[in-house]
C-alpha cells in the first residue's frame, strides 16, 4: 500500500495533492485530517471527473460546474469530517483510491 507525501500549506489549512494519472491515482490511500484541503490534479492526457463516496455512501461531486476534469484542471474539496472516504471516476468506473480521514495523521 502506497501512501501520498505531497502536502502543502496555505495558511494554517494542509493542502494534499492528488495526482490523477492516465488510469489511476499516483497512490491507492491518502491520508489527510478534517479541515484540510485535498486537491485532485489531472494530469493525464484524457479527461476524468471525479467524485467522492462518503461513508454512509453519499456522493458527492466535488465541483458542481465542472463535472469533467479535462487534462491539466484541478479541483478542490475540503474534508468535513472524519472516516475513510472513497475517490471514484465517473467516466472510468476502474479509477479508485482510498481516502483516509482521521483527527491526527502522524
């Protein structure tokens, strides 16, 4: 299992960055605490539009107005709360990872 490392700072909120390669994220589980900033990146040469399944197994779309994530595009979405969410592709239903959400991520 490989985790992602890639965070940054933006005030006092943690950004994780999420590649999105050809056909798959760069990692299988991402970790990340309540509050912070998980920033999906396509860098892939074909679009993608990528939600999250909570949980309880609400989906969620992360950008209401921009349902396909063309090459280069990034979106955003802040975790609410903690649990192990789900990032899944629309358009390629074989595009998943996990999304690991605790109070502390040492």
């Amino acid at each position: 299992m490989q985790l992602h490392a890639e965070i940054q700072k933006e005030a006092d909120t943690k950004i994780h960055k999420v590649y999105l390669l050809h056909h798959d994220f760069e990692f299988d589980v991402y970790k990340a605490s309540p509050g912070d900033i998980i920033e999906i990146i396509n860098q892939s040469d074909i679009s993608h539009s990528v939600y999250i399944e909570t949980p309880d197994e609400t989906i969620i779309n992360i950008d209401e107005k921009l349902y396909v994530q063309t090459p280069g595009v990034s979106v955003r979405w802040k975790v609410p709360e903690s649990g192990e969410f789900t990032l899944r592709c629309w358009i390629h239903p074989v595009i998943h990872a996990k999304l690991l959400i605790s109070e502390s991520i040492d």
